[in-house]
C-alpha cells in the first residue's frame, strides 16, 4: 500500500466519492450529510489523498483547512473489495501526519451518530479523537456526531 496526493482526475476516484455520497444519502437524512461532493473536493483549501496498491485504488482520504491551526478529516473511504483490511488506519495515520507537518495543533470531523458509522467512531476513537460540540460551521444535528484530537 501507499499513498500518494490525488488530483481527482482519474475516473476512478470519481467513483468511490460517488459511492461515498451514495451511501451517505442511504443512512443519513439530506440535512445531515456532509460529505463533500468532488467539486468541492477539488477547492484550494482540501487537499485529498489516496492509497493504492500497484494502479488499484483502495481508498481515500482529505485534509481541509479550517484555520492555520485547525484542519477537517473529510472523505474517508475504503473501496467496498478492501473493507477491514488497514486502508482507512493507514490513511487516518497519513492525514494526521500531514496535520502536524502543516503546524495545525488541533483536526476535527465530523461523523454520523447512527449505528452504521460505529466502525468509523471507533476508528478515530482508537486514534485518540474525542466527542466535542460542533466546530467551524456545524450546528448541533441529532444524526451528527463531532470529534477531535489536539496534535
């Protein structure tokens, strides 16, 4: 595995954000979704990676910028043939790297609270993120759940 900075031009990746947001509307109601679709993905302030092996894509991950200090996990997601294999540890680990290297001393994100997204809380859990009330724009949302994790 490895991971390398995507400019979101291969069609491939265009199809695992899909199957991203795709997903998100099957357990999320509209108001909640906060996934970024990959026009959003592509502005200056989100730089977006993904992990391969050899040419096959096995995930994705992104960093947004909210302040000099404080950045946003967004699009994390592992391609439906890799689940339970490492990919989105490896790339939790390679985004938080990339957090201390940009000097932010905090990351957040924001996850759903519904019993679909238990993998990923336990996830960032075990990486040593914390519940935490809305940051940036989020407003309180009962399907919503809010973390981070001071760097």
């Amino acid at each position: 595995m490895y991971i390398l900075q995507d400019e979101l031009t291969d069609g491939r990746i265009d199809q695992l954000i899909t199957a991203h947001l795709e997903e998100m509307k099957e357990h999320s109601p509209p108001e909640s979704i906060h996934a970024l679709p990959l026009t959003d993905l592509k502005k200056q302030d989100v730089t977006v990676w993904s992990v391969r092996d050899g040419e096959e894509l096995l995930g994705c991950g992104a960093l947004k910028e909210l302040s000099s200090e404080h950045g946003e996990i967004k699009s994390m997601r592992t391609a439906a043939l890799h689940m339970r294999k490492g990919v989105a540890r490896y790339m939790l680990n390679h985004l938080l790297q990339e957090a201390k290297r940009r000097g932010y001393t905090r990351v957040s994100l924001e996850t759903g609270a519904m019993a679909f997204f238990e993998p990923a809380r336990k996830l960032y859990e075990s990486a040593g993120f914390h519940y935490c009330p809305p940051f940036g724009t989020y407003q309180e949302d009962p399907n919503s759940l809010f973390m981070t994790k001071e760097l």
